[in-house]
C-alpha cells in the first residue's frame, strides 16, 4: 500500500517544480464571453525544452502564449512562469518578468512607425542601454535572422517573411530565458517557413532557450524533432539515421480547450488515439 | 447592426464608463511614476500643440471678425458701436475661444489618437509592448494626455489674441471704429472671473480630448472597420463632453468667483 503523502510535502513538491520548470499550468480554464476556450489544462516545460502545441484553429493555441505572459488572466487555476506565480501578479512586476520571456507575434506584431534598428532595439531602449551597445546588439541579432542590411528600414518595407525574422531578432535580443512562438511560419511558403524553422532551430540548439511552439503546421513541429543545428557549417541538417530523435522538443495536442496529448515525437507517432491518429496522418 | 437587450446595453454602458476611468485614473496617476517618457511627450506636444496652430489662428480670427460683425448690426441700433471691443474681448475669453479650440483639437487630435493606438491595438502592437515589458499606458496614454493639456491652455490663448484681431479687423476697417478705443475697452471689460473661466475650461478640455481617444483607440476591434468606428466614436463623444464639461465648469467658478 503506497505511503500517504501530507498536503504540507505536496505543496512543497509543486511549489519545487514550478521553480526548477520554466513554466507550470496548473488546472488552467479560461472563457471568453461564455464560452470555454482553454478547460482544466496542466502541462509543464522544463528548462531547455521545446514544446510545440498543436490543434486545430480555435483550440486556444494562442490564449495559452498570452497567459504565459499575463496579458490574459485565467478564470481558474495557477501559472508559474520562472518560478513565479503570474496569476496573482501586478502589471509592474509582470512587466519585470515580461523582460525575460520573448514573443514572436502571429503577425510579427512590429511597431510600424518605427525603423528595423528601433523595432529591433526597443527593449534596450527602454531599460536605457547606451547607444553603442545597442547598436552592437542590434547588428548581432539581425545577423542571427540574417537580416544585417535592414536597419534603416521600416516593417512596410519587408516581405512577410522579412517581418518574422525581425520579430525573432526583437525577441532574442536581451537573450530571454523563454521564447514564445505564435505561428511563425503561419502564411509562408514553403521555402520561407524552412527558413523561420530553421531559425528556432538554430536558437534551441545553440542557446537552448525553453520554448513554446505554437503551430498549425505538423511538418513544423516534426522537423524541430528530427533536425538539429550545425554550429560549424550554419544550417539545419537532419539527425542521423538511427540517432535518438530529440527528447527535449515535445508535442502537446489541444483538442476543445483540453489536452489530448503531451508526450514525444516517437510517442505522438505511435499513439492509437483515433483522433490523434487522423490529425497526423 | 446587432441589437442589444435593455440589460445587455446597461452593463455595457456601465463597463464602458469604469474602464474609462480607469483609464484616466491610471493616465493621471503614472505622471507621478517613473519610467516618465520625456521625449514622447515633447513629441505629442508638436503633434498636437504645433500641428494645431493653424486650425487655431484661423478659427480664432473669423470668429473674432464675425462676432464683431453681427455684434455691430445690433450695437448701432442703440448707438453702442463703440462697446464691439467688450463684447469680442468677453464672448472670445470667456467661452467661445476655449470652446471653439477645443472642438477643433477634438476633431484634429481626438481622432488621431484613436486611428493611432486603434490601429496599433488590432495589429497586436499593443500587446507586444507589453510584451516586451513596456507599460502602454504610461508609454502612449500619459504622453498625449500631459502634451494635449499643457498645449490646450495655450492653443486657447492664441486662439483668443486671435479672435480679437479678427474683431479689430472689421472694426477698424469696416466699422471704421477707433484702433485705442477698441483695445482699451477690449482690455478694460474683462474681469478676472471672466479670464479664469477661459483658462480653466481648456485644461479640463484637453484631459478630455486625449483621454477619450486612448479609451477608444485601446478598446478598438474588429480590423479596420472597429479603427474607423473608434475614430467616430472618439470625435462624437470628446466634443459632446467638452460643451457638456464646458456648461458645469462655467457655472461652478461663475458660482465661486
């Protein structure tokens, strides 16, 4: 007969996971002028992991980057992000932990009265980092996203594509110890989405920052399983035949607000659910 | 159009009015709370400072020039053309030179600042900053509510120099009235009561011009036909507040002074 365990040791237990895990939910529901969007969902993302969430348009994907920050507030439930309890926080401290947490918006989200340089900048403008170190960071990140002769442009200017890679470069500059990704490749090509893929890619593998991948795009979410990054010669390459797929990048499938799946590639390949089945097939 | 029960479009209502005043409840109180962006409310002050100056100037001196005009035709019948210089001197400062700037900043600014932060606001702009941790309200709402009260106050005073030179126009050159005359009885009628309704009404005027297009401009959505429909909405209202303010503010220093 298994030992019971005191309430005071499980809190103590939660409370030791939600600081070591980048982020913890905990029965979180939410719903949106009546109806339930996200329904008693908990999942946790470990430092260094990525965690790409899939489902169908509507199965609030989305609301779940925006509770992650605090621009929503649950209906129910407890969100630690770093080790801190979100819900119950003011816009001032969520503001301080906001800095170390990067978003790439579904829609790039760039500020469109200002430059490259500025949209790029603006965290560090705003903390008041000396013009020089901006510019050095500035051109660092735009050189990660390869997009170095873009400065003096503004977000009207670039291809949708082009916008995406600014976003990333806006999003990485102060190195955030969690990225958030809202369908970055949602709109794209084929040629260009490889690109943004291969961008996060190349983030988790040579920073390895936690994040969460939200995407409509199975592919998307399989080529982070089956590629790593070649540090040495720049680019994406698959992992070898008979090479351990990547644990450390996960599949989370939402269906009607709740989670139907959290595990592995190999996992999410092998599953018998029927409707798990017919959405990846 | 969707049609809303009568306890649908109450609660509404009420919603709308708290969140309004949040608003500029957190719009005054982030003066007195750093970070203070200096720059971006030097830079609303020439947008809707500077920029406005010719609305102003014109609206001030054909104010001023018509006011003498109608106001002649009556004075002659009771052979007071000399007092044209009083009453464009008192209609001008007391009321229609605060109320007359204000209604055109209203329709400049009120409306810029709802397309702009709307725009921003469908765009998902305003949720990357704060995002990336930057606070939108002390970022863009503070600003433009500091920069449209301070220029208001002196909008209102060119607007009201202005509106007296109108009225010395038509009064010199088709009333053929005395230059002096006309100035010492424009400066002699003018009370202290009357120059504090006049400077007081625009500082309240200017809150509500900027805070009524950041609470319509933040709470746009739906693309953009919300954007063009807060930008609407922010004109309608600033304006009908603004005579409605302009009503209890007079009769409140009309009562205390």
């Amino acid at each position: 007969m298994p030992t019971p365990v005191a309430p005071d040791e499980k809190i103590a237990g939660g409370a030791e996971q939600s600081s070591q895990a980048a982020i913890v939910f905990e029965n979180v529901s939410i719903a949106f002028e009546g109806k339930t969007v996200l329904e008693s969902i908990s999942f946790t993302l470990e430092r260094g992991e990525t965690k790409s969430i899939l489902g169908v348009a509507g199965s609030g994907k989305s609301t779940i980057l925006k509770l992650v920050l605090g621009l929503i507030k649950p209906d129910q439930g407890c969100i630690y992000v770093l080790g801190e309890e979100v819900t119950s926080m003011g816009e001032d401290d969520l503001a301080t932990l906001r800095r170390k947490i990067g978003m790439v918006f579904q829609e790039s989200a760039l500020f469109d009265s200002l430059t490259v340089r500025d949209n790029v900048a603006f965290r560090l403008m705003e903390e008041n980092v000396p013009e020089e170190e901006i510019d050095r960071r500035v051109k660092e990140a735009l050189r990660f996203v390869e997009l170095e002769n873009t400065l003096d442009k503004f977000p009207a200017e670039l291809s949708g594509g082009m916008r995406r890679r600014v976003a990333i470069a806006r999003a990485i500059i102060n190195q955030p110890e969690i990225l958030l990704y809202d369908s970055p490749t949602g709109g794209l090509d084929p040629v260009t989405s490889t690109t943004i893929i291969e961008l996060i890619l190349k983030q988790r593998d040579v920073y390895h920052t936690s994040a969460l991948l939200v995407t409509q795009r199975l592919q998307d979410a399989f080529t982070m399983a089956t590629h790593y990054f070649d540090k040495k010669a720049n680019q994406m390459r698959p992992l070898p035949a008979g090479a351990h797929v990547d644990d450390r990048t996960t599949f989370m499938l939402l269906r009607d607000g709740k989670v139907i799946f959290d595990g592995t590639a190999q996992e999410l390949a092998t599953s018998r659910d029927e409707y798990i089945r017919e959405y990846i097939s | 159009m969707e049609f809303l029960s009568p306890s649908d479009y109450a609660k509404e209502t009420v919603l709308a009015v708290q969140e309004y005043s949040l608003l500029a409840w957190r719009a005054v109180t982030n003066i007195f709370r750093h970070p203070r962006y200096v720059a971006d409310t030097l830079q609303q002050a020439d947008v809707i400072g500077v920029g406005s100056v010719p609305i102003v100037v014109l609206t001030g001196l054909f104010t001023g020039a018509v006011l003498a005009l109608n106001a002649a035709r009556t004075l002659q019948q009771f052979g007071t053309l000399a007092l044209t210089g009083q009453l464009v001197s008192i209609a001008m400062v007391r009321q229609l030179g605060p109320v007359l700037t204000g209604l055109m900043v209203a329709g400049r600014n009120a409306s810029g600042i709802a397309s702009e932060l709307g725009s921003m606001k469908v765009t998902e702009q305003i949720d990357a900053m704060r995002a990336l941790g930057t606070d939108p309200y002390k970022k863009l709402v503070t600003p433009r509510v500091v920069a449209s009260v301070f220029m208001l106050f002196f909008l209102t005073i060119i607007s009201d120099l202005c509106g007296l030179t109108g009225g010395w126009a038509v009064a010199r050159f088709q009333l053929q009235l005395d230059s002096h005359q006309y100035w010492n009885n424009a400066y002699q009628s003018l009370a202290f009561v009357d120059v504090m309704i006049g400077l007081a009404n625009p500082l309240f005027f200017g809150f509500i011009v900027a805070t009524v297009g950041c609470y319509y401009g933040m709470s746009a959505r739906g693309g953009t036909q919300g954007v063009g429909r807060a930008t609407t909405q922010a004109v309608v209202w600033a304006s009908v507040l603004i005579l409605v303010v302009n009503y209890f503010v007079s009769q409140l220093l009309l009562w205390l002074f």
